[in-house]
C-alpha cells in the first residue's frame, strides 16, 4: 500500500499559488525579478494584466528583468532574444546576423516558461 501511496504522489504535482508582491509595487509596462520558492521570477505588468516568467533567458541565462519591455515581448540585454510573457513563445531568437540564421534553421531556440498570475486582495499570486 506504500508503493502505491509513494507512485500516487509522484504522479500528483501539487501545485499552489504564492505572493510574490503587492499590486502596486508594480505600474504598467514595467517589470522587476522576485524570488519565489526558489526560482527567480520575471513579474510584469501591462495595463492591469500580471505576468510571471522565469527571470533567466534560456538563451545564455540573461537577466531579463533588466531587459527591455514592450506590451508582452521582453528582450533579453545580452543577445536581443525576445519573447512573449503571455505565453511563453519564442518572437526572435537572437538578434539579427549569422548567428540568428544558423539558430532559426537549426531550430535551437527554446521557448521561456512562463506561471499563472492571480490577482487576489491587492496581492499578485503566481501559480508553481
């Protein structure tokens, strides 16, 4: 009955939702790094809309929060990758040149994990 138990919760991800920040901590069209259950999370907000990422691009491990926000699609400061917050998708791999060719036709972008955002009692809750 054990194993049984043991396989159960191995196969149920209990997932929860954690505040990362207060509502107004945060205007529109801007976005700052957090740390929550030990991850590094990239918190944005456009217009009333929160949302969550890992903080690293998954490019050369930049600091996106230091990046550049424009609606949804942040861009990494090391390389100029660029992706959708909202859901995660890859918009330009890197910028420009050589490099962005060999990387679009060898398919090794990889795409950011993003988190669900709830907005409960002035508080941003994330999703992990």
């Amino acid at each position: 009955m054990r194993l049984i138990a043991r396989i159960y919760e191995w196969g149920c991800s209990m997932s929860k939702f954690t505040e990362v920040a207060k509502i107004e901590e945060l205007k529109s069209g801007t976005m700052k790094a957090v740390i929550a259950e030990g991850r590094e999370i990239l918190l944005a907000r456009v217009g009333d809309k929160y949302y969550a990422a890992d903080n690293r691009c998954p490019h050369m491990k930049g600091d996106l929060s230091q990046g550049k926000l424009e609606g949804t699609v942040v861009t990494c400061p090391l390389h100029g990758s660029q992706f959708d917050i909202g859901n995660g998708q890859v918009v330009r791999w890197l910028r420009g040149g050589l490099m962005s060719k060999i990387g679009s036709a060898l398919k090794l972008s990889k795409a950011l994990t993003v988190y669900n955002v709830k907005v409960e009692d002035g508080k941003v809750l994330v999703e992990f």
